[in-house]
C-alpha cells in the first residue's frame, strides 16, 4: 500500500518475513494450534502421563528460576502432589527465538516437551534414545 507520497507503507507485522531471532507464530492462538499438533505425535507413554496435567503457554519464563546462571527453560513440568493436578508450561518466546521455521518450531516443542515429561518420570536422555523415542 502506498501512502500519498508514493512510499511504500510498511506493516508492523509482515508475515512473510521471518525474524531475524527465530520463527514467531503470528499469534497465540497459532502457538496453541502448533503445540496441539506436536503433543499429538508423542510416543502414547508419555501422553498417557499427560492426562490430567495442565498444560499453558507463558510468554516468558521466570529469570533462572534453578540459580544455574544464564539458563533459559524451554518447557517447565511442575509436579503438585497438595493441589492435584500437574502443570506444564513451555514458555513460546525461547521456544520461537530457537526455531526458524514452523517445521522446526513443532519439533523442538515435541522435543522439549518429550524430554520434561520422560525426565519427570526418571528417564533419562539414553534412555529416551532407548525407548526410540527421539
């Protein structure tokens, strides 16, 4: 679209381009639908593990919540023994600044996910490799 001066106007938000800093879904509502479509694909153990926890989406993780330095989560598994019901967060900006393509963007929250849970129930990275799992 051009403006009155005959310069192209620029949108705030082209979704043709990709950012610099990774792959970003166009809106939440997207994220959602991508972290459905990859949680679908996990092995059926884990996902019958799943059933009952909560799953949600933050923007942002908390700042080094583990005290390790400069680590960032990707994807946080919170077991709540007194409140029942687990809850599981992956956080879509570091989950988005890593990937840069949709494709890439699934996988790594497929991924993420895979490794919180397997971890959470004291498997660890051989034994995902183990299981075929990865």
């Amino acid at each position: 679209m051009d403006d009155r001066h005959a310069r192209q106007r620029l949108r705030t938000a082209d979704v043709r381009r990709r950012p610099i800093d990774g792959f970003r879904t166009t809106d939440t509502a997207r994220f959602d639908r991508l972290v459905d479509d990859a949680l679908r694909t996990l092995p059926t153990p884990l996902l019958d593990q799943l059933r009952g926890v909560v799953i949600q989406v933050a923007d942002i993780p908390p700042p080094d919540p583990f005290g390790h330095g400069d680590e960032v989560l990707l994807v946080r598994y919170e077991p709540e023994p007194h409140a029942g019901s687990d809850r599981l967060t992956l956080y879509r900006r570091p989950l988005e600044s890593r990937a840069r393509s949709k494709g890439e963007l699934t996988a790594l929250v497929r991924e993420a996910v895979l490794h919180e849970v397997a971890h959470h129930l004291g498997i660890d990275d051989d034994g995902i490799e183990d299981l075929g799992w990865s």
